[in-house]
C-alpha cells in the first residue's frame, strides 16, 4: 500500500482498482525494467575465465 499509495500517489479509488500486473509494472518502470535473468552455464564459465580471483 505504500508503494502505491506513497511513492505512486495514487488515489485510494485508483489503489485498490489497480491489479496486481499493473503494480508490478509501475515498479519495473522505477527500477528502470525486470529485473535481469541469471546467467547461463556458458556465461558464468566466460565470467569466470574473464575475472579469475
């Protein structure tokens, strides 16, 4: 309720017609997107070759 409430500022009426998807959505627009998928096997391997410590 804070996030759309708060940082939103939407209205009550607005809040609670919200659903779910269109929440989240307005939270990956602030984040700046979805959040990224972890790398593959083949990318950590490349990753790893890349920064060995």
């Amino acid at each position: 309720m804070a996030f759309g409430l708060g940082t939103l500022r939407l209205s009550p009426e607005e809040f609670w017609r919200a659903t779910p998807r269109e929440l989240i959505a307005a939270a990956d627009g602030l984040r700046g997107g979805p959040p990224l998928a972890a790398p593959d096997a083949s990318e950590l391997a490349a990753l790893m070759r890349a920064f060995p410590d």
